[in-house]
C-alpha cells in the first residue's frame, strides 16, 4: 500500500534528458505523467533495460506516448538471454499476448542492443556492468552533473564475497538502487536465484562509500511492515559501524533530487 505493487520503472530528469530505466508495469503511470506533463510538446525519451525479464519489459505496451506518433523513444538494453533485444521486447506484442502489434506504432522506436558498455545519453555518460543474474543482465552508472546514481534492480552478491569490480563500480554512488529483495533468513533459501538481501547491500554500499542506498525489488510477497523492518535492519546495520550511509527502501512516487541536502 505504501510501497508500491508496480515492477522495476525509474524515472531520471538530467537537465533537459529523460531517461527511464527498465520497463516494468510502473511505466505505465509514468507515460500518463509524461503526456500530461508534456501536453502538446513531443517527447524525447530514452529507456535503459537491464534485462528482458517479464517484470522489467512488460509496461512498454501500456506506455501511452508509443502510441504518439511525435514521440521519440530510444531502447537500449542487452542482448535479452537467447532471443535478441527485439524479439524479447516486440515478441510480447504479438497477437498471442496483445491485440496491436509492435510493427503498428505510430511513433518513432529504436531499439539497440548495447555493443559498449561506456556511452552517452544526450549529455548524460552512462557506463553499463554485467549483474549476477541468471542471463544478461546489467546495472547501469549514471554521471549527471549533479551526482551520480547507480541502478542494479537485479543481483546477487557474488558467492564467496568476491565483489570487488562491482564495488569499484558502485564507489562514491550519491545514490544506489539496489536489489535487496530478500532478509539474510530468505536469502539462503534463494540462493542462486539472482536476488540480493538487505544485509548484502547495507555491506556493499558502506565498502564503496555510497551516500543513499534505495532498498529495490521489493518481494510481492512482502508488505509494508516487512519492508519496513528491512529499513530499521539496515539503518541499525549502519549505526553499528557508525556510518553515514543513509538508507531508505524504494517507494511508488519517490523522488529523490541530487544536489540537494536532505
Ligand atoms: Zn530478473
Ligand atoms: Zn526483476
């Protein structure tokens, strides 16, 4: 209820650049704001995907502005496991799963498979690094002029706590949104399953120095107690080593503005 039920969608603003990482059902919403926001002007967007799983692709056919034909939308994403990026994003609109085929959008779609792992977005750089996540999955660094904002929604601490290029790759993150599905009891239960839990992320992030981790991927079968025992878990975990991290865990409608003390 607070929360939030939606899957994987988060809305960066830099500067006159929106970006949209991972396509969740919570694009959906964001599409209405956007058209509304935006009312006659054309959109200009470019969505991150960090993976093909169903929760981080499936709001694309519910994202209102595809079907506008001003709209710019730029994809970028892995390779989606076996199939292409293509077939998984446009395979889901096909006459099996959704009445109006991907080929009949009005607007103006490309969709890119990441060859490099550094590159830009406007005048956003961007650098991508592989997530343990069974197929290919990727959490993308992004640099705004502001701060920097780091978003894994899907890994696993490496078995054996070996994580020393993702830490190098989180380091002095103002903000980290972070898989943290699972309690230390569940995670064992989960291993191998590509999720994280709180434990984990609070000991990662306080190793690479972040100032704000966002306890994400929230377990459906977690309400808003659970979620907020992680919060008071985590921030007990980060007291005891008397640290500065903050922590909160991700909500529906949150936002966060770098730059700013909060
Ligand atoms: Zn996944
Ligand atoms: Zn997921």
């Amino acid at each position: 209820m607070r929360y939030g039920g939606n899957t994987t969608c988060i809305e960066v603003r830099i500067g006159d650049d929106i970006i949209i990482l991972d396509a969740g059902t919570g694009l959906r919403a964001l599409g209405q704001s956007l058209l509304k926001e935006f009312k006659h002007q054309p959109l200009n967007l470019t969505l991150l995907i960090s993976h093909t799983h169903w929760d981080h692709i499936q709001g694309l056919p519910f994202f209102a502005p595809i079907y506008d034909a001003r709209c710019r939308l730029r994809i970028l994403g892995g390779e989606g496991a076996r199939k292409g990026l293509v077939a998984a994003l446009t395979g889901q609109m096909e006459s099996t799963y959704f009445p109006v085929p991907f080929s009949k959008l009005p607007s103006n779609i490309e969709i890119e498979e990441l060859r490099e792992f550094n590159f830009a977005v406007g005048n956003t750089l961007v650098r991508a690094h592989r997530a343990n996540h069974p197929g290919f999955c990727v959490g993308y660094r992004l640099f705004s002029p502001d701060g920097i904002v780091v978003f894994f929604p899907d890994t696993e601490p490496r078995a054996g706590g070996d994580d020393r290029e993702m830490i190098e790759f989180i380091r002095d993150a103002d903000v980290l949104i972070l898989d943290s599905q699972y309690d230390r009891a569940e995670y064992l239960k989960h291993t191998g399953w590509g999720h994280g839990c709180v434990d984990d992320s609070v000991a990662l992030a306080l190793k690479a120095g972040v100032g704000k981790l966002c306890l994400f991927h929230h377990d459906s079968a977690h309400d808003d107690k659970k979620i907020d025992t992680f919060v008071k878990h985590a921030r007990r975990l980060v007291a005891k080593r008397k640290a500065k991290l903050k922590v909160d865990a991700a909500r529906e409608g949150m936002t966060i503005q770098l730059g700013v003390k909060s």
